[in-house]
C-alpha cells in the first residue's frame, strides 16, 4: 500500500468507516493529490440501489411524524459530531478533492452552520394564516415532510453539497439517499459514519433514514428513475441536469438542479483595485478553479485596466502551487487528468479567438499521475468561443470594456446564470447591478468575488444553472409539500365565489 493509501485508511478508520466498505471492491478510487490509487470500493447493485430506496420510504413513515424540533435534535447531534471530527474530514477532503487545509476544513465548516441553520429550522417550519372570504371559516397552510429525498453530489464540495441538503430534508421530515461523485466516495462514507455516530446518540432513529450509493451514473440513475423519490436534488454539470430534470419532471417528480456556472466579475473605474485584486484572485483560483462559483470572467473598465492588469498578471505569475498535504499551498492539484485535458483545449480555442494566454502550463509537484496547472489569465479581445462555456479549470478570461449597461448586457449573455460580482464605490452602479435590469444570476455580489457564499442565503442560480435553490433563506421550502386547509367553524355551509347549490 503506498503511504498516501495508509494515510487514507488511518483516516477512515479514526472517522469510523468499515474497512470493508473501502478495501476488496472493483472501484478503484484515486487521490488528485498524488494521482495515486487509495481504496476499492465495491459498487451498489441496482437491486440493492432499490433495496435501500424502499427500506428510506419506510423510514419516511416513520420520520414524518416525529416533531420537527425532536428531528432537529439529530442534526444537532449531527453538528456536535462534525466539529469533533472537523480536523480529520477536513484531510480527507483535502486527500480526494485535493483542496488546500484552509479550504478542507473551511468545507467542514460550512457543514456546521448549516446543521446550526436546520436545527433553528426545526422550530420555525411555519405557515400562513390566510383570511377566508366565508364568515366562520379560517384558512392556513401547513407544510408537510415530502419523502424520500435522493442527493447526487459532485466532486468539488464531495460533503458540503450533502449537508445542506440532509441538514433540511433531516428536519423537514425526510430520509436522504445519496450519490455522491465516483470520484469522492470516501468522504462520502465517512459523512454516512459521521452521522451514523449521532444516530446512535439519538437512539430511536428510523433504520433507513440516511444511506450512500456507491457507484457511477447508473447507480445516480436509479434514484432519478425511482418512483418513491419525491425530490432529486442534483448539483453537476448543465449536461447532467439536462438528463435528470426532464426524466424526474416525467414521472411528476420534484428536482433542485444547481448545474454551472460562468460566473463573472465586472472592475468599475471607481473600484478600491486592492481589494478587486484579492477578491478576483481568490474567486478565479481558489479551489484550482473547481467551484460552480468560480470566476471565470472579468470585465475590466478602460480607465483601470493598464493599472489593474500588470498587478493581476503578477499575482498569477506568483500563486503558490502545491500538495496540500505537505504544505499550504494556495492551489492544489486539477481533479484528474480529464479536468487538465479540457483546461488546455479550453486555452487553445481561447487562443485560436485572439485570447492572449499567461499561465496554464502544468506545474511539476510529485508523480506523472498529478495534475497541477498553473492558473491562466487569458486577455480577450471580445467575449466569444471558450468564454462563453464553462471549463471547470482554473482559466480567467479579462476583457476592457467602456461603457456600463453594456458590459451587463455582455455579463448576462452567457448561459449559465449563477453567482456575478460588481467592485465599484459609486452607488449608481452598485444599485444598478443588483436591480431588475441588472446581474441576472442567482447570486450577485457588491466588492467580494462571487465564490465562498454563506449558507444563510438561498444558494443557486438561473438560466443553465437550473433555476434549483439550497441552503438558507426559505430554500426548506422545497423539501416540503404544503397543504392549503380551509376551516369551518360556524353553523353553515356557505360556498366559496357565492355559488349556490342547495339540495
Ligand atoms: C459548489 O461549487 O457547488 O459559494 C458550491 C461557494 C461555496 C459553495 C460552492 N460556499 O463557493
């Protein structure tokens, strides 16, 4: 076994994870870090895949009606379990998806406060008291656990994605079945032992309420296809959502896409370039490049862009590369050599639409099997070819602009419709970007980058990015069926609309 392997396994041992459920299988796992093998995992079978589906449904039976607050109790457990074992989740996302130490454990973080969110959730899962237009009667609505809840996860946030979810479907009433990406199902194994730890604290807990699906998108398919989900809520790439929505939409199932994002960043003559500059770098390289939320484009004002721009070139000339296992790095590895393969057609076709390249290069940090890159700044004359898709690598594509309702309309004329930043100090700008006629993602932010959200907001986006919204705010709200219930209290049956029908 190689040391990163042992490493890996010490880990899943410490975090509770069977060691049968990670040695002897035909799935082979690799670490991004070092490119090299770190467990075999044995794939769920599509008749165990259903198996587990019915046993969650008879779960949800008995989950639904446990008081909301007693279910909150869980994901409080569940919240004081992750911070025992932020330390070593947090390596162990840095060992699969190759994130820095700050960023592993920053992930783990996020998991926290969403657990804090869903348990205050738990008490305040509240509905409208509406006034009926009949004397006597009185209307609510009341919101109901939905059932089974399927989550399909990607590799770059392999546990966060999972939590905001399982947090809310945990405490609106319902069991979760999870997929994550074939390419992180450790962390996933070690999240199911995570809470598994809680479930026992609890006690009682129906069997079935938590479960992972180990395998690739046959695996993933089964829970979009199968009739007792109620809600697949799916987090990938726009051309996995364009298969999942419709299939799920056909059997009168509910999804919550959060697919790409070509996430933009606009520079304002007025904008404090200091703080645009470490902004722009964090959002445009952190992660390698592997959020949805990463910037990808950066529209920059004529009358900053000489100032700006060398300063940027610098700053991307001199980011530190490396393992972030043994050092702290700012940029890690490229998930696989995949990931580095389209980064590069990416950069050609930029080149070949006039884009001016600086960076990209593969950057040597141990085995052939590792994928580091230099991040690359590309100077484009327009926004066209590669600009316009996106190419989950570390690539930042700048463009000058001059004029201010045009480089909206130029942010806005792209697919996909997640995160957006505008740096100004002038407020006509500020307010003008996140208005009506403004930023049209999900998300739009006033001098910070687009990536790195709270878990407070409802997070997601429009257009490509599927339109599906997690997290905070009233996101809960799609894990729940409501019920519109009108009362009669009074001695009569007056009809709604004044209709008569005496009989
Ligand atoms: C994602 O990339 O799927 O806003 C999620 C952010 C993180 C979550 C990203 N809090 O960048």
């Amino acid at each position: 076994m190689t040391p990163l392997a042992s490493t890996t396994h010490s880990l899943l041992d410490r975090l509770d994870v069977p060691q049968g459920a990670f040695t002897g299988g035909s799935m082979a796992s690799f670490s991004p870090v070092t490119g090299e093998q770190i467990a075999a995992l044995t794939p769920t079978t599509a008749e165990e895949a259903s198996a587990m589906i019915d046993r969650a449904h008879r779960a949800f039976r008995e989950w639904r009606v446990w008081p909301a607050p007693r279910r909150g109790e869980l994901v409080r457990l569940l919240g004081e379990e992750l911070r025992k074992s932020k330390e070593d989740l947090g390596r162990l996302v840095s060992i699969e998806a190759g994130k820095s130490p700050s960023e592993g454990l920053g992930e783990v973080q996020e998991m926290i406060d969403i657990c804090d969110f869903a348990v205050g959730l738990s008490r305040q899962l509240y509905g409208l008291t509406i006034a009926s237009e009949r004397p006597g009667h009185r209307m609510m609505e009341t919101w109901h656990p939905l059932g089974v809840v399927g989550v399909i996860s990607a590799f770059n946030f392999p546990v966060a994605v999972w939590s905001w979810n399982s947090a809310l479907a945990l405490v609106c009433g319902n069991p979760v079945v999870w997929k994550p990406s074939e390419k992180t199902p450790l962390t996933a194994l070690a999240c199911q032992a995570i809470l598994d730890r809680a479930i026992a604290r609890m006690g009682d807990v129906p069997e079935g309420l938590s479960q992972v699906l180990i395998g690739g998108k046959e695996v993933g398919e089964i829970l979009v296809d199968h009739p007792k989900v109620a809600l697949v809520s799916a987090t990938g790439s726009t051309r996995m959502g364009r298969e999942v929505g419709p299939r799920v939409a056909a059997r009168f199932g509910r999804s919550i896409l959060e697919l790409g994002g070509n996430n933009a960043g606009i520079v304002c003559p007025s904008a404090d370039l200091d703080m645009a500059l470490r902004a722009v770098a964090f959002g445009a390289m952190g992660t390698a490049g592997q959020r949805c939320t990463t910037m990808r484009r950066l529209f920059v004002h004529e009358s900053v862009y000489d100032e700006f721009l060398p300063r940027l070139k610098a700053a991307y000339a001199s980011v530190s590369i490396g393992n972030p296992l043994e050092s702290q790095a700012l940029v890690g590895p490229l998930i696989d050599a995949q990931a580095y393969e389209g980064m590069q057609r990416a950069l050609e076709a930029a080149k070949a639409a006039g884009g001016m390249v600086q960076g990209g290069e593969r950057v040597s940090v141990g085995p052939d099997s590792a994928f580091y890159v230099r991040p690359a700044l590309v100077e484009m004359p327009s926004q066209s070819g590669p600009v316009l898709e996106e190419t989950f690598a570390p690539i930042l594509y700048v463009m000058k602009y001059s004029d201010f309702d045009a480089v909206i309309e130029d942010h806005n004329a792209v697919g996909a419709g997640l995160s957006s930043a505008i740096f100004t100090l002038n407020l006509r700008e500020m307010e003008a970007f996140l208005s009506a006629a403004g930023s049209d993602c999900g998300i739009a932010n006033v001098n910070i980058g687009t990536s790195g959200a709270e878990i407070g907001g409802a997070f997601g986006g429009e257009k490509e990015t599927g339109g599906g919204r997690e997290s905070g705010s009233d996101a809960w709200k799609a894990y729940m069926r409501r019920a519109t219930n009108t009362i009669n209290y009074s001695d009569a049956l007056p009809l709604a609309q004044g209709v008569v029908f005496d009989v």
